[in-house]
C-alpha cells in the first residue's frame, strides 16, 4: 500500500487473489496521484518499455532525445499505480521525483549529464534517512514522525550522481529483527509484500519491496540493506541479482541499524550490470563509518571494468554442495546445471566444503548482535529529529500500547531480549562473543580460498521460496549458513539468477569471496549471466497451478 506521512497518497486496493496479513495502513483516498499528474504534463514522445530496459539503453534513449527523465519517472510512477496494489512493494512515492526529474533535464541540457544514473528514478528501502518529504519508518508506526535532519551517506550519493529518489519500499518490519516469528515483508506502515511470480508465495526479506520492485520495474534500480541474507534471499526468490558487498563499501551512516559489524545496503536489479552500476555510485568513504576508512579504491573507476564476460577463464571456483544436495530437485538440478555453465565459461570447479561449526556461531552470535543492536538503535534513535521514542525501552512500550497495529501475528521477542542487555561495546564478554562468531566466518571462508588455491567459492542462494505466511524460527530447511557465513564474515556476497522451480519460482546461484573481492564476484557473477541468460519477467500468477 502507498502512503506518505504528509502528502497526498496512492489509493490502492490489494487484490482479492493475494494472500496477507492486514495491513495497518491509513490511506488518504485522493483523485489526483503523482503518477496522474505527471501524465498530464508528459511530452509527446514515442512510448518506452522500461520493464527489460537497463539502465544503460535508458540512457541512450535520454541522450537521443527519445525520452527525458521526466517521462521516465512518469512512466515508472504510472507502474507503480497499476502494478503495486497487488504487490505492495513500494511505501512511499517522493512527491518531489517529478520536479527532481526535470530539474535533471535541464542540468544535462545545460552541463551534460553528471554520472551514468542521472536522471534514473530509484527507489530505497524504508529504513535509509532522507532529509525531504518522506519519512523513514524501518516499517515501524513508532517512526512515522520521524524527521531525519540529513541524507544517508549512500543517498547523499546518490543525489550527488543526479539519481531520481523515486520513493521508498516496504520492508520486514525492523528488518526482520523484532521476533523470530516474524512473516518476511510485513511491515505496519506497508503490509504486506507479495513475490511477484507468485503472488501468495513469499518475497523473503527484509529488503523485500527493494527486491519485489526491481523484480516489476517499478524503478530503474533499488537498494536494500543485508544483516543476515536480507539482500541474498528476496533477490533469489524474485529472479533479481543482489550485491551484499563487504563491511563498510557501502557507509551505514543515516541507515536505521541492527548491528553495525553486519548491516551493508547494498543494490538490486534485474541484471548485474545495473546493480554495478548503482554500487558504483553508492559506494565509498566516510568520516562518518570507520568500516569505511580503506574502501577506496576497491572498486574501479569505471564500472564497466568490472563487467568481464571472458573473466572465469583460467579461473578456480570452489562448489559448495555439503548440506545442500538433496533438500529440492530442482535446487539441484539448476545448480548442476550452472557448475557445468561455469564450466563451459573455462573454469575449473573445486568441491569444496565451508566448516562453520554451528554451535560456536549459535553460542556467540546472537549475544553479540543483542547487544549491539541496543547500543546501535538507541544511538540512531537519540541522534534522529522528531517525534518517536527515545530508546529500545520506549519501542517495547510504544508496541504494546499500539498492539493492534504493530504486534499483528508475532512478538517483540528480540528487542526485550536486547533491552535486557547493557549494550556496552566495551565489555569484554560482549567483545569475546563478537570475536569468536565473526572470527570463525572468516576462518571458514578464507581457508577454504586458500587451501584450495579459490578464485570464488559459488553456492545455491536460497529454496524456492515457501508460502507467503511462512514463519521463521528453524522451521524447515533453509540455506542460511550460505547467507550466514558471508554476513558474520563482512565479507561479499553476489546472487543472480540460475533458474526456476516448477517453472515458476525463481532460485539463485552465490559467488562469494573474502573481504573486498566485491569487484571480481561481480565480474564472475556478470560473465555467468552473460552466458546464461536465465532471467525471465515476472508472471503475477495468484498461486501455481
């Protein structure tokens, strides 16, 4: 559903055949959207198919006159109010993005155009600071008169690159880190989100808008943010490529946070050089980040650099099987089928089998992220303008007096857990379990580079995803560990699409390395899909036959 907490809303109506929770929205019905207005005042230019454009043919056509980033962001609002009532994917509509777009039009007629995403619409998840007309709710009803006094480092860039901040996308409510129980891409402020190949199947999440919307071409890229999978898995499961890049690429500073030695935004798209391309931009050093301080120049200057299609040449890339085989045939049969891919792209694939050891990451882990998750919200929560609670104490107390809006379906487990903690990074127990959970990831996966003399280490990103109600907590088989060893590590992580399940549902191929491989896992990640060509668009079936 649509809203804005202070200007006019889309009315949407989500549609009979989609499965959900309720959603706790209050729209304000209105006959006069920003997609209407702004049809109103497009020009007379020949139509554009946006929905398998990159970004790259949308700037050609900009540059031949054949379209300006007002008609672009007017045709995207336009699929933003015919596509999102049945998918719930987008939250917010900036009501600034047309003006921004022409504003856009005029500097390129003027000086030319400012970097490859200018005058492109692109669209945040609900949880990234912006310092305009939109509020910035991580899914919460708490922060809906939230009132950040400043862009996020990444949107700053952004703006600075020309990019059209279309609007924001709905989320797992708190990233997904309110209860174990939680239903992915539910969120008090935007329902929920539904898989668009699938309506009543799950989008996963938390960056579950981000990864449905690029999914729809509701915009021409997204970002997301990753503490544990949450970039990995909603791109999986909606056929889009998603980069989890290292610790502190992408800054955290003006990012609604869980744990600041996990949290990485990071870009969503429909193909890997359009995620590239965001990344490129977004990425880079602040002040402001300390994970950020030796980032520069990880990336090349020219993101095309990274866009190799010969690059798994001559290259040695580990498979991880070991606790995957066997859990879905087609998990198995469409990861054979892109080991013999890479293969063929002359790569030499490596078994290989990455240790974790389980019980030292269950008995260190969540200690750890408990106690900087309180540490890090009542930070950001003491730091952000606005009406909102103060602290992790006032959120708990806020939830149980709106328990109709906000404690729909599943608890607040986690955050009373963390307000039982004292939140001090200093402490020396906090500090041991910290140590050994991201030490072990590390261990893990770097040994298993340099034992087997690795280039990348590729891995199934996730099952076909299950029902849209599905509840986390264990429940039946999942891939995490891939996810997992990634995030405890700070370490990249690229998915991209490798096929489909049933024919319908879509699953993901991993490349994942050590800290700062980010540019050759997207080169990898780019000749795979340069090869495979397995992306289809969405079909927006109710549910399989």
């Amino acid at each position: 559903m649509l809203r804005s907490a202070r200007i006019l809303v889309l009315s949407t109506v989500i549609v009979s055949s989609a499965i959900g929770l309720t959603s706790g929205c209050h729209s304000t019905q209105t006959t006069n959207s920003p997609a209407t207005a702004a049809s109103a005042t497009r020009s007379d230019r020949e139509e554009f198919d946006v929905e398998d454009a990159a970004i790259v043919d949308l700037q050609n056509a900009i540059a031949e006159g054949r379209l300006t980033s007002e008609d672009l962001t007017a045709t995207y609002l336009e699929r933003i109010e015919t596509l999102d009532p049945q998918l719930g994917a987008v939250v917010t509509v900036n009501p600034d993005a047309i003006d921004i777009a022409r504003s856009r039009d005029q500097s390129r007629r003027d000086h030319g155009p400012l970097s490859p995403l200018d005058g492109i619409p692109v669209l945040l998840k609900d949880n990234m600071d912006t310092a305009d007309n939109q509020p910035t709710t991580a899914g919460s009803t708490a922060l809906l008169n939230s009132r950040p006094s400043d862009d996020a480092f990444l949107v700053d860039q952004l703006r600075k690159a020309g990019a059209v901040i279309l609007g924001k996308t709905n989320m797992s409510e708190w990233a997904n880190f309110r209860s174990p129980m939680a239903i992915a891409g539910w969120s008090a402020t935007g329902g929920q989100t539904h898989n668009p190949y699938v309506l009543d199947r799950s989008p996963c999440g938390s960056s579950s808008g981000s990864a449905v919307a690029a999914a729809a071409s509701l915009a021409a890229v997204t970002i997301g943010t990753d503490t544990d999978g949450s970039i990995a898995c909603p791109a999986s499961v909606t056929s889009t490529v998603g980069i989890k890049p290292s610790l502190g690429l992408v800054s955290r500073s003006g990012v609604v946070p869980i744990t600041s030695r996990h949290d990485s935004p990071g870009p969503m798209g429909r193909s890997v050089e359009d995620a590239a391309l965001a990344l490129s931009v977004i990425y880079g050093s602040d002040p402001s980040d300390p994970d950020s301080a030796d980032v520069a120049g990880s990336l090349p200057a020219d993101f095309q650099n990274m866009l190799d299609p010969n690059s798994l040449s001559g290259k040695r890339i580990g498979i991880w099987r070991e606790g995957r085989a066997g859990i879905d045939p087609d998990v198995d049969r469409t990861f054979d089928a892109a080991v013999e891919q890479l293969q063929d792209l002359g790569a030499t694939a490596v078994e290989v089998n990455i240790t974790t050891d389980a019980d030292v990451v269950s008995q260190h882990l969540l200690p750890a992220v408990l106690t900087e998750f309180k540490h890090d919200i009542n930070q950001y929560l003491a730091n952000t303008p606005g009406e909102h609670p103060g602290d992790l104490t006032g959120l708990i107390e806020y939830n149980r007096q709106n328990a109709q809006e906000e404690l729909t379906g599943f608890g607040q487990e986690l955050f009373e857990m963390a307000d039982q903690t004292d939140g001090n990074l200093s402490d020396p127990t906090y500090r041991a379990h910290r140590e050994a959970a991201t030490g072990r990831a590390q261990t893990a996966i770097d040994d298993a580079l340099v034992d087997n003399n690795l280039d990348a280490i590729v891995t199934p990103t996730e099952l076909p995803a299950p029902g849209i109600d599905y509840r986390g907590g264990g429940e039946g088989p999942q891939f995490a560990s891939s996810t997992r060893t990634s995030a405890l590590a700070g370490y990249p992580m690229v998915t991209v699409p490798s096929g489909y399940a049933r024919e319908e549902l879509p699953l993901g191929l991993s490349f994942l390395g050590t800290r700062l491989d980010d540019a050759k896992l997207i080169s990898f990640a780019y000749a795979y899909e340069h090869a495979a060509q397995i992306r289809k668009s969405p079909s927006y079936l109710p549910t399989l036959p």
